[in-house]
C-alpha cells in the first residue's frame, strides 16, 4: 500500500515546497527543521496503523483506561541524509529502538555504482514493527539493500514502513518489487523520473548536503 501525501491537501506539502526552493535551502538548520517535522507528522499518520491495547492508566484522582499502542518499533535509518527525518519519527515513537545502517553509492564508472553497506546496528528485529526511512528513494537500491541486511542479520519484522519525503517512480518501482507485497509506503511527492546520475528530478538536489554540508 502507497500513502502518497502529494495526493491530497496537508502541511506536509508546504514543507516539501521549502525543502525544494533553492533560497530556502540556503539555511540548513530550516531544511534539518522541515525533515524533522515531516517525521513527525508521518510518524503520527502510520501511528493509525498499528495495533493498540485497553490500559488502565492511574490519575490523582481515579482511574482512565485508555488504548496504547502495544507494538514494538524499531526506527530504521540509513544514514547521513535520514538523521532529521529520523529525528521526527524518534520524537512520535519516543520508546523506540533503533537501527542504523551506514551505506552508499560505490561507483564503478562515472555512471555506475553499486550500494555498499560498511556498518550496521540493531536489536532483532523478530515480531517487532520496522519502520526504515531516506529522505529520497532515487533507484531504490540503497532502500532494498538495506532492508534485506537487516533482515537477514535480525529476522523478519512483522511489518515493514517505509517513509520517504520524495521518490522517483523508478526508484519505488523497485522497491515495491523487491521487497514483500505488504509493506506500507509513506512518501511524501513522487517525481517523474532520474538524471543520467541517478538524481531524482526535479527533485531538490543532495538531501545529505543540504542538511550537513557538502562532503568530499
């Protein structure tokens, strides 16, 4: 299932606009700031999807039962661009655990390259819900990459999300094809196509530069 937030009027939609704008990305504190807030608000939206159990909660004055959620999460996030996004989710699911998975694009010509993942930590993953996020789901390789390392290394969550603020339809064509048929997409635009270096365009250029400063 896609929830495709482009498709319908929210204020997700004006913070991928100033992420997008070339004057508003001058200011990297607004840009970490915007994927920040996109994290919480997706966070909040995939909240609705989880299971919940009746808890009796003690006030000072009596007793208030209340339905809370009583799946485990794990925040998957691979970085260096999915920091603030995954920052936003950390603060919805403030009783997560975490994964981190350091992985990039290895090129093998001007063109080509490859995913390589050099590092990764998280707990198991067995009968827990995972959420993975990247800003941008260009080919989708990382994405993929990343998920079957996880699984393979900590078992097989019991539901998969994946957010991402902008795809290209290349990009989540891939993904959908490579990873099981009921895992959820939670993306915030989805962009038409990707240059010959496999930037999604029209995009908003390097989210991990953006956000931290240009790397070497």
């Amino acid at each position: 299932m896609i929830h495709l937030f482009s498709d319908e009027n929210n204020i997700i939609n004006n913070y991928i606009a100033q992420l997008r704008d070339v004057n508003v990305q001058k200011d990297s504190l607004r840009f970490r700031n915007n994927l920040l807030r996109i994290g919480m608000k997706m966070g909040y939206e995939i909240s609705k999807k989880l299971n919940y159990d009746p808890i009796e909660i003690q006030t000072p004055l009596g007793t208030s039962t209340m339905n809370l959620c009583s799946d485990k999460i794990v925040l998957g996030t691979i970085l260096r661009a999915g920091l603030p996004l995954h920052d936003g989710l950390l603060q919805t699911f403030d009783n997560a655990e975490n994964a981190i998975i350091s992985a990039y694009r290895k090129h093998d010509s001007e063109l080509k390259f490859h995913i390589e993942v050099e590092y990764m930590s998280s707990p198991t993953l067995e009968d827990k819900v995972l959420i993975l996020c990247d800003p941008m789901l260009a080919t989708g390789m990382s994405m993929v990459s990343c998920w079957k390392i996880l699984t393979e290394r900590r078992g097989m969550p019991k539901s998969t999300h994946i957010v991402s603020v902008i795809a290209s339809e290349e990009g989540l064509n891939h993904t959908r094809h490579h990873l099981p048929s009921d895992v959820q997409y939670w993306i915030g635009a989805v962009d038409p196509e990707l240059n010959a270096k496999s930037y999604i365009i029209p995009g908003l250029g390097d989210a991990g530069d953006l956000a931290y400063g240009v790397k070497l």
